[in-house]
C-alpha cells in the first residue's frame, strides 16, 4: 500500500512494518518524497506526483496529488490496478474513500479477545479521527461500521462501499495496542477515557460507538475553581455532589461498588443545579447527564461508558416506578445482561463501577410506592435518599448573592462554561501520589469517624465515607479550593441527618413506620372517623380514630392496615410496630388487637399510636 502523508507522526509510534499481501498479489507500500519505502511513524512529506508503484495494490493520498501524466488525484484509498485493452495496458485508479489508515491490530491484555483495528481517518473538515474499531463489526453485514465511519466525516463512494471494508480486512499491521472496551483503570498506573488516556501505558478506548463520548472539556481548572467549586465551602449538599462524583476513581483501587445518593426535594430548589455541578467534574452537564427516562439496556450502556466515574440521572420521577427498583440494583452490581451483537454472535455483559447521582421530587420509595411496590431494604441503602431542603434551597450559604435561584443559576453557568478538567486532574494526581494501595486503610479510617449501629447504616455510612476521602484529595490536592476538613465535615452532616430522618433499626422497620405515617397523613380525614361520630359517612374506609392521654390513636381495620403498608406481610407490620411501641392497646390476653363496639358493631381492630394527630 502506498501511503502519501502531509501530516506528523502516526498515532502509533515506532516503525510499523506493513508488508502484507492483499489480494491483487503485491505488496503495500508509503511514498517517501521520491522513492518508495515502508510506512514508518518519521514525518513524510508528500510528494506533488504520485509515484510509479508495482500494481495492483492500495494507495492512500492523505492530500490531493497530480499524477505524472498531470491528472488530478483527490486526497484517500485508492485501489491501482492495470487492464490490458485492444493490446495496450491500462492503468486503473479506483477511489474508494477519503484518506483512511489502519495504524494497528487491538486485543485485550491476554491476547484471547476483543480484537480490532485502530483506524485514522480525515473527515470532511480535514480533522484527523481515530477509531478503534472492533472486529466482531466486520462480521455478517458491514452497514454498522459504514455508517460510523460517515457519522464521524469519512467521504465513502457509493459504488465502492463493500470495497472499504475489504480494504480495511486486509491490513495487517504488526504494531498492537491493548483494547480497553470501556472507560476506567486498566491497571493502577493506567485510566481510559474515550478521547485521552491518563497515566502510562499503550491502550486505546475500542467502541463500536466512538462518537459517543460525554467526556468534553471546555474552560480551565482554575475558571471551574473560581466560579464552581470554591461555593463548595458552606454547602454541605453541593460539597457532596462534587465529592461524590470524584469518587468514582476510587471504587477501583477500594474494591467496593458505587451505590448512589438521591437528592430529593420539591422543585426549584437548586437539586439539579447540584448535581451539573457534580457532571462538570467530568464533560459538559448537558450531555453528561442523564434521565432516568433512559430504559435499562440504555442506561447499562451509559453505565459502561461512565466506567470508574459517575453515573448522574435526573428526574427520578420520570422513571417507570415498576422498574426503578431493579434499575437500582443493577447499576450497583455493575454487571448488565448477555446479549448479541449486531452480527447475531453473543457478546460479553457490560460491566462498570459508578458513583450514582440522582436527582428528583420524591424519594425511592414513595416513587415505587405509586405501582403499589414496596422498596426493600437492600434498594433503599443502595440509593440513599437525602433531603435537598436546607436554608436556602439546597443551600446554605449563598456567597454574597441575594438569594437562592440567583446561586442556583450561577452553579449552572459556571458548570456550563468550565467542565471537564476537575476530574481527569483528580485522577493524574492520584497515579502520581503512588499512594493508591493505601486508599483501603484511608477509607476505614474516615468511615470510623460516620457512627452507625446497624450493618446498612455502616454500608450507608461508608459510601458517605468515601465521597469525604475524594473531597479531602482534592483539597490536598489543590482541586477543591475549599478548607482542609471541610469536605469531611460537610459530608458527615449530610449523613448524621440521613442516619436521624431514617431513625433506628432495620430500613424496614422503618419504612414500615413512615408508610403508617404518611397514610395517615394524607388519609386521615378522608378513610377515618371518629369512633363515636355515625353520623360522617365514610367510603373505603381504613379505620377510626379516638383522641386518648398518650394521644390521638388510630385504629386500623385489616384492610386498611394492608393497605397503608403495602408488600408487607402483616405479621412484619406488627412485630415492627410492637418493637417501635407503636401498640397502643391489645387484647386481655397480650394479642396485638383491640376488640371495640362500634356503630352497634363488634369489631377487631389495630390500635396504632402513629404520632398524628
């Protein structure tokens, strides 16, 4: 293959011995100034003719050229060959596409799977693209690759487009480059990200999607600093949002999942200022951020592409509440399902570690309790619900601005016009420190400092934990332009008010509670009565009430009690509410009943002291 080039070094260094037979029998060749020689990683500078070459073989211009006759060549892959006709030979050009190079063959570090070809390529702008493209693509029909390639700029004559991807599979370069098929660590000195790779090591990010990429920076550190992140000080909510999404990188090297955190709180009050200010660590909020409208096969996609970083979903509401439960283990286990590719051959699961953000007006468990759905414990604790409603909004202290919309449009601006360094940075200072086999023991430590009692509010405690020991590295660091301290304290509030709003014992427990109380809350007055008024006509009624010494005391029909604790069985209901002394009254013998005459009727009924009134 001749290869005519204008611009520098190649993306793969050293020389790249491309001696390869194609198919027309000769071999491939680089034009060098005047003479013909190996495609190697020099500077080679074009020549203004085309050089005479031993046909048939594939020819790249990456510039336009004449050739010696005087006739225009367009820059791109040709395919020369020769045809002998009335007696005379003919000399054939064939242009397939615009300039398109194959640097070198992908593999995994075993060399057993994910192989592929690095490709470069000259778009209709005259940038310079490259792809590391899988080979299971070039199985069955080739339309996929195609369309990435001209998504992404690549001229590709009609007439010759199966010729491209012939072209393609004859390249054989020796150079070979690990495939990384997500973003993330590949070994501790070494983190993938779609357009750059951080640290030391020969790896390039391999998608079938490479335009995808959420990863954009715009501004500087220092812009991010001054206008975003110095208003972490003060802003217990917005120093965990950013803190907790810097701790992705530290899931690797902790060998712990992500779990999440939802902020959740009415509307307007600065919850998604939050976290675009938690998405500006890493690219543009805009497209950084996510819905929770997403399905599950998309979001396990998102999920792998935000590999060791952190997944941010807006608008938990906007969720199907018949899914989001499972949605929510999956994200946290990391792993998505077996399916097959677009050739129809099966593919690995996606896998990823994530710190998830969340964002909505409810909490998990209200959202699940609209499709009649009970959250288990095991959801609660993997997306921790914590409450957006401090002094001002979401926040705190608001700087010297005159109110709490004003700060929430400035962390919005400033995420828009600074994003995408703080937390690449974040990660070269962590591979520099040479300090990441201590994380582990850093992270106990800091976790000791986050009192809990049971073992869900230990694991609540340290995803907590490790969003304070990312906030302290970057103040250490100098990313964070905040006080020593002052993520560990801020944080720790946070959750010593989550650990308080929760209350004591088993989530279950606990929810249990908080469902007696908010049906009461809201039903009170339309599903009870009180248990001398017959006269109040009440429809699907769920009980009575009656006004005694310890309070107002709810009595439960069957029914009504089901219904206000929905997915728990009943003797769960009463073994929590006996443990909490929510039992106000019981039979002579002990039961958990209380028989009552009422309306000329004798009744068995649950006496509840749900501290309503």
């Amino acid at each position: 293959m001749t290869h005519i080039s204008n611009q520098g070094k190649t993306s793969v260094t050293g020389e790249t011995d491309v001696t390869a037979t194609n198919d027309g029998g000769c071999s491939d060749y680089t034009a060098k100034s005047n003479r013909v020689t190996k495609v190697t990683g020099a500077d080679i500078v074009p020549p203004a003719v085309m050089p005479d070459v031993e046909r048939p073989c594939y020819f790249v211009l990456e510039s336009n050229a004449k050739t010696k006759k005087g006739e225009y060549r367009k820059a791109g892959v040709y395919y020369l060959s020769s045809d002998v006709v009335d007696g005379v030979k003919v000399d054939i050009d064939e242009w397939y596409c615009g300039p398109l190079l194959v640097d070198a063959i992908t593999r995994n570090g075993d060399q057993n799977s994910d192989y592929g070809r690095l490709l470069r390529f000259k778009n209709l702008d005259g940038h310079w693209i490259t792809w590391a493209m899988p080979a299971w693509m070039m199985a069955g029909r080739n339309d996929p690759i195609l369309a990435e390639l001209l998504n992404q700029g690549l001229e590709i004559s009609h007439h010759h487009r199966a010729k491209v991807i012939q072209y393609l599979a004859s390249r054989h370069p020796k150079e070979r480059v690990i495939a990384a098929t997500s973003t993330g660590w590949v070994n501790p000195s070494l983190f993938i990200m779609p357009g750059k790779n951080i640290g030391e090591g020969n790896a390039v990010f391999q998608s079938d999607s490479p335009a995808a990429d959420d990863y954009g920076q715009k501004g500087t550190l220092k812009g991010w600093q001054a206008s975003l992140g110095r208003y972490c000080e003060g802003n217990p909510l917005l120093m965990l949002a950013v803190c907790a999404s810097l701790a992705g990188p530290l899931l690797f090297h902790v060998r712990r999942s992500g779990g999440g955190i939802n902020f959740y709180g009415k509307s307007s009050t600065g919850k998604t200022s939050a976290i675009e200010a938690a998405s500006a660590t890493w690219g543009n909020p805009e497209t950084f951020k996510k819905t929770w409208r997403a399905t599950s096969n998309g979001l396990e996609g998102i999920a792998a592409q935000h590999n060791d970083t952190t997944l941010i979903l807006d608008e938990l509401g906007q969720s199907s509440p018949f899914d989001v439960g499972n949605t929510v283990y999956m994200v946290d286990q990391g792993t998505g399902k077996t399916r097959a590719n677009r050739s129809g051959a099966t593919r690995k699961a996606k896998r990823w570690r994530v710190v998830l953000l969340s964002s909505g007006e409810i909490k998990l468990t209200t959202h699940m309790q609209e499709a009649g759905k009970r959250a288990k414990a095991g959801q609660e604790i993997r997306l921790l619900d914590v409450a957006a409603n401090r002094t001002y909004g979401a926040w705190d202290h608001l700087h010297g601005l005159p109110d709490g919309r004003t700060f929430s449009d400035t962390i919005q601006k400033a995420a828009r016009q600074h994003y995408g360094h703080a937390g690449p940075v974040f990660i070269e200072k962590l591979i520099q420190s040479g300090e990441a086999d201590q994380l582990d023991t850093a992270l106990a430590a800091i976790t000791e400092q986050f009192p809990a009692t049971t073992g869900q509010e230990c694991r609540a405690a340290e995803r907590f934990a490790l969003a304070a020991l990312a906030g302290e590295l970057a103040i250490e660091w100098e990313i964070l332009p905040t006080a020593p301290g002052s993520a560990l304290e801020h944080i720790k509030s946070l959750y010593l008010e989550w650990a308080a709003e929760r209350g004591t014992g088993p989530a279950e427990d606990t929810h249990i509670m908080q469902s007696i109380t908010e049906f009461v809350e809201r039903n009170g007055d339309a599903l009870f009565s009180e248990v001398n008024d017959f006269e109040k006509p009440v429809r699907d009624r769920a009980g009575w009430w009656k006004d005694c010494d310890q309070g107002r005391v709810w009595y439960f029909t069957s029914e009504g009690l089901k219904r206000a604790t929905t997915g728990h069985e009943i003797k769960h209901v009463l073994d929590a509410l006996d443990s909490a002394g929510w039992i106000a009254e019981r039979t002579a013998d002990g039961k958990r009943r209380k028989v009552m005459k009422i309306g000329g009727r004798t009744l068995s009924l649950y006496a509840i002291n749900a501290g309503v009134n």
